[in-house]
C-alpha cells in the first residue's frame, strides 16, 4: 500500500497547487477519480513522456504505476484501469 498512498500523496501536493480538494483512498469516488489518474499516467504517451526517458525509467515508472494499480484494485475490485492488464 507504501506506493498507492505515496502516489495519492504526489497528487495531493499537485492539486494543492490549483486548490482543488485532496483525494482521500476512502472515498469510492476519489478512487475512481485515482484509478483514472493512473490509468492515464499507464498510457504509452504520458509512460514515457513522449518517448523523452530513457527506457530503464519507462520499466521503474511502469512497475510502480503497476504496483499502486495492484493495491488500489485490491483496495476496491469495482474501480477499472484499463491501461493495467
């Protein structure tokens, strides 16, 4: 659960920025709200920044974005990540 909290925790801070409310893991509709978040940061595109990382950092973000899927999905089975197979 270390790399989901840490990953909600990250999006905090950026939300913060814009003064929007904080996702909170224990509300369903912020998880569907970072289940979204993820399964756009899985896209190819946004994976490796337009192809601008090296590809050792695709594969690291990939398995943490893997990881926070894995718990989320194990947190709350209904929310969907298309990008996570």
């Amino acid at each position: 659960m270390k790399e989901l909290k840490a990953y909600v925790e990250q999006k905090n801070k950026w939300t913060a920025i814009f003064g929007d409310a904080p996702l909170d893991l224990s509300n369903a509709e912020d998880r569907k709200k970072i289940a979204s978040s993820i399964d756009a940061d899985l896209s190819p595109e946004n994976l490796s920044c337009d192809g601008e990382l090296a590809a050792s950092q695709v594969r690291a973000r990939y398995r943490t974005l893997s990881k926070c899927a894995e718990q989320l999905l194990e947190l709350d089975p209904s929310v969907q990540i298309y990008e996570f197979g």
